[in-house]
C-alpha cells in the first residue's frame, strides 16, 4: 500500500513539474517576442513622423499632384452632451455642401435636380452621423476624413463640446479632375495606411509614399517622458517626386475637344491620346466620363481605371495599316500590286466577306484598298501574307501582351492562340475583327509606322526626382518590326487615304490643315460583348501622325457607341481635325 502510495505521490509530483516546464517554456520561449514587445510598449513611448508623399509634376514642373494639409474630424462622445439628432442635422448640412456634383464630360447633373441630390446628400450623412453618435463602444469616433480648413472653421463656429480635429496630410490635385486617369488616387489600405491606386499614384507608390520616420522616448508609470531616459530616432525619408510627359496645355485642350466631340456626336464616352512616336512620351490622354481624384469616393468605382489602358475594344479599320505594312515588309506586295479578287463579296468557308458599303473595285491597288476601307482587299492581303507569318507580325506588334506603360491596371489585349483561328477568322484579323486591343496597344503599334518602323515604348515618367538627386529614365525602343522603306511606302498610302477616302479624315472641314501632310485612317468596329456583336451601337475611331514627313504626334480618337452618326470619320474624325489643329498650333509648326 505505502509503496502504491509513493508511486502515485512521484507521479503527481512528476506531473506538476512537467505541467510547470510547459507553461515556462510557453511565456519564456513561444511568447517571449509578445511579451517583450508587450514591455516595450509600457517603458517607451512611440511618436510615428509621417513622411511626405512625393509630387507629381507637368513636364513644366507644375505639381499635378501634392501633399496638403487637412483635419481628421472626430467626436469624444464623453464630453457631447449636445442633442445629437440636431448636430448631425447641421453637420450634415456642413458638410454636403462641399459633396461635388458629378460630372461625365458629356452630361451634368441637371440644375433642377441639384437641389434634390443635395437634399438627398444631406440626408444620409445626417443619418450616418447620427448612428456614430449613438454608438456603445469606445469613446472616440472618427466622422469624417480630410476636412479643409473652411470646413473646421464652420463647424467649430456651431460651439459644439465633444467634437474635434487633428491634423491629416491628404492629396491635393490642383488641376481637379484634368488627367484624373493618368494619376490616380491616394485611399487607404486595411491598416489605415494611406496608399495610391490606380494610374501613376498606384504604379509609383513605393516611390511616392516615401518612409515615415519614428522616436522612441522612455517613459515612467504615469506616461510621461523621462528626462534622462533612452531615446532612439529613425529619420523620415519623404517621398520622390516624379516629372512627368504631360504638357498641361495639351492635357486642357485635347479634353475640351474630346468633350465637346462626345457632346456633339451624343457618345457615351470616349477617349484621346497624344505621343510622341519618336519617344513614347505621352502628351495627354484624356478620358470621358472622369473623376476628381481628390473626391473619388463619391464616383463610381468603374470609373477608376484608365479606358487607354484598361477597355478592350475590337479596332476595326484603324487596324489595316499594321498589316499592309507587314505585307510590304514581306515583298508580298506593293502599293500598287492589283486585287484580281476585289469585284464583289469573297466567299470563305460558309461566309462571305463584303465591303462596309457594298461597293465594290476590281483591280484596285494596295492604296486604294486603304483609301476604299476594302474589307475584301484586305483579306486578300493576309492571303498574300499568309496566317503564320500574319501572327507573327501581330506578336511583334505587341498585341496580346502590355506594352510597359507605367500606368496601373493596363490589360494585355485578346489575342487567341494560333490554332483557335478558323479560316474566316483569319480573314476578318484582317480588317480588325476578332481580336480585342486597347488605344495604348494601337499607339504603340503605329509608332513603327511613324518612327521609321521601330516601336517606342509608350510612358509617363522622364525623371524621378530624389532630393537633390535627378535620376533620368531611359525607355526602350523595339528591334526593327518593317524596314524604314516599309513604312514610308505606308505613310504614303496614308497620307492619300486622308483625303482622298470616301470617307475620309476631314482635312476640308478644317481648312487650317490643308496646308499640312498627315497620314491618317478611321474605323468604324462593331462592339462584340460575351462573344456576340450587340446590335446597340459602334466604336467610332481614327487615328493619324503628322507632319508625315518627320512625324512629331500620333494621336489616336475613340468615340463610344456615337448616336449622331456611326462613322470614324464623320465622329472622331473632327474631334482628331481639332487637336490636330491646336498641337500645331500650340507648337508653332508651320505648314
């Protein structure tokens, strides 16, 4: 029995010393880092220096984007004694007042229907104060972020005890909503932590966010700082500052043109875009309907990517140059190689390809195929080219892939595998059917055409700027995709096809540039929505580069879904007469 006894007395003892060995190899070892961290915190006090964000300038060096300073606004609900739902009212009222009305760029909000969204605005905010003010946790409740220093002035004035502010560095956008969709936003990550979306504020974040900086002070019970305590400080490193292509007049008006265009023609949006051909530097790229990034939270969240880079549409016409060029670049052909096959509709397969006005050439030249649209000429010339090598030159184009532009949230394009391509697939590729690109994709691609035939790489960003350090960004040219002679042979034909075309670029309308040499093409493309072509409207293109001689802007105009009138040239065709007129204008080129 006394032997059973001390077997049991040895395990209970045994048992308690391992019990005791776990739960001190739990707290010394498994939580040491939290318990530390946990000591830390009680004998130091931390103070976070928030870096600067770095600016975003015009190629002049005019802040497009920068750092200001705005209040957050919160309320100490143990000190509002205030009746709550008549503060929210008056807060309410405060603050919608400053709430944007909306604008597309082709419509605004009617002015009989202000009164009703404001009316409506003030509204939910008064409702939204009134449920943070009746919250049953916590004490300190954040209302509202980015208060100008107006705002706080009118609300201190209402002598309400409980609310108050503290300093918040916010974005500011002096140029409003123009080139909203080339910078972008700064929002807010899941830690609270300011962050850039979209356009350049995304793509450069870690650039622009910079590094904040920190001081750690050692502390006595009570929490306050202890004179002869340790003290550790990690400097702030604030932010870079980028320099940008943008020309801020060229930004200004290739908008209001582009404005006044979708007004025009009742399009439901639309977007142009001026480069550089030579260089890939991006002059403007304007986008309808927009946002102002400094209020983005009160858009629609489709609004936030760039259509330049982000919306795939088929291109149509403004695609048969790339594979002319390709064709002559092969010695398939020449300018004035004749279609034996162009006297009516070609049958291919079960289909018939036809013209988009059912007229049709025989024996018409390369160049007139152009200046014709001819849909079936075209498929003549990817016969001549053949499928492998017409893919090839796709691929090298640039179609399928990005093209490197530093912007985020560009999309690749839609470019099928090989083998995917039917027979008439293959001859609809011709004319721009069957293959989803984006305005960028086409931009760079007609840079060959342009630059001698080697593409730029399109771009933002020429210099980053590291405090007293300039650092200078070299973007990459393309190998040779056509010979020089190749795509002088093209911008030859161009040049007729802009006025010459039955449906030509409107050189005659806007006489100012009948002095000037400019080669050009439209389109008019179907909108192929979950594989099917919808029946509602059109994308309405063209696109051209001048002075064909020594080309110095390759401008691209894409209207959507144009009610007035469906044609690229009839619709995007004065909208590119108008931003072709003011760049040579602006930049003093003579005829």
């Amino acid at each position: 029995m006394s032997l059973l006894r001390a077997r049991l007395v040895t395990a209970f003892f045994l048992f308690l010393f391992g019990a005791l060995f776990l739960r001190l190899f739990y707290w010394q070892v498994l939580s040491s880092g939290k318990l530390s961290a946990a000591a830390e915190d009680q004998h130091f006090y931390s103070l976070t220096i928030p870096a600067r964000r770095g600016e975003i300038k015009s190629a002049d060096g005019f802040p497009l984007a920068a750092d200001k300073n705005d209040y957050l606004f919160y309320v100490n609900l143990s000190q509002f004694t205030a009746d709550k739902s008549q503060v929210a009212d008056q807060l309410a009222t405060i603050l919608s007042a400053d709430v944007p009305l909306i604008s597309t760029g082709s419509s605004e909000i009617a002015p009989a229907d202000r009164e009703t969204f404001r009316s409506e605005t003030r509204k939910k905010m008064a409702a939204d104060l009134l449920s943070k003010f009746n919250v049953k946790t916590g004490i300190w409740v954040n209302l509202a972020h980015f208060i100008s220093e107006d705002l706080k002035t009118k609300i201190e004035n209402l002598h309400v005890s409980g609310l108050g502010f503290e300093p918040e560095p916010s974005r500011d956008y002096p140029e409003a909503s123009m080139a909203a969709h080339l910078l972008g936003f700064v929002g807010f990550d899941v830690m609270g932590n300011p962050k850039g979306y979209f356009g350049l504020e995304g793509f450069y974040e870690r650039d622009l966010a910079g590094r904040s900086g920190e001081v750690r002070m050692e502390k006595d019970a009570f929490g306050r700082p202890l004179a002869i305590g340790r003290e550790t400080r990690l400097d702030k490193q604030d932010g870079r500052d980028l320099v940008t292509t943008i020309d801020r007049s060229v930004q200004r008006f290739v908008e209001a043109d582009l404005s006044k265009g979708i007004k025009d023609w009742k399009a439901s949006g639309g977007l142009a875009i001026v480069m550089d051909p030579k260089t890939g530097a991006v002059l403007a790229d304007a986008s309808f309907p927009q946002y102002d990034p400094a209020n983005f939270s009160y858009y629609p969240t489709k609004l936030y990517k760039n259509p330049a880079i982000a919306d795939l549409f088929e291109p149509g016409s403004i695609f048969k140059p790339l594979i002319m060029a390709a064709a002559i670049n092969e010695n398939k052909l020449t300018p004035n190689t004749t279609c034996d096959e162009c006297s009516g509709p070609r049958k291919i397969g079960e289909y018939y390809i036809h013209t988009f006005d059912d007229k049709y050439h025989p024996n018409e030249t390369m160049t007139d195929v152009l200046i014709n649209s001819d849909n079936t000429g075209m498929s003549f010339v990817g016969e001549k080219l053949g499928f492998d090598k017409l893919y090839a030159y796709l691929q090298k184009y640039g179609f399928g892939q990005k093209t490197g532009i530093d912007l985020q949230e560009e999309e690749g394009g839609q470019l099928r595998p090989k083998a995917d391509y039917y027979e008439i697939d293959k001859a609809t590729l011709t004319f721009g059917q069957g293959i989803g690109v984006s305005a960028m994709q086409m931009m760079k691609a007609w840079s060959a055409l342009a630059n001698n035939g080697r593409m730029s790489t399109p771009h933002l960003v020429s210099e980053i700027i590291d405090g007293n350090r300039t650092i200078k960004l070299n973007w990459p040219q393309s190998e040779q995709i056509v010979s020089p002679a190749a795509a002088k042979m093209v911008t030859e034909m161009l040049t007729r096809v802009a006025r010459e075309s039955p449906e030509h670029f409107p050189i005659d309308r806007e006489k100012s540039l009948t002095d000037y040499k400019i080669a050009a093409k439209s389109g008019t493309a179907q909108i192929a929505v979950g594989g099917k072509y919808i029946d509602t409207g059109y994308n309405a293109s063209l696109m051209g580069y001048f002075p064909a001689d020594n080309p110095q802007f390759l401008v691209i105009v894409k209207l959507n879904q144009p009610e007035v009138r469906i044609w690229g040239s009839d619709t995007a065709g004065p909208v590119f007469a108008a931003i072709a007129r003011d760049l040579l204008y602006y930049y003093g080129i003579s005829p």
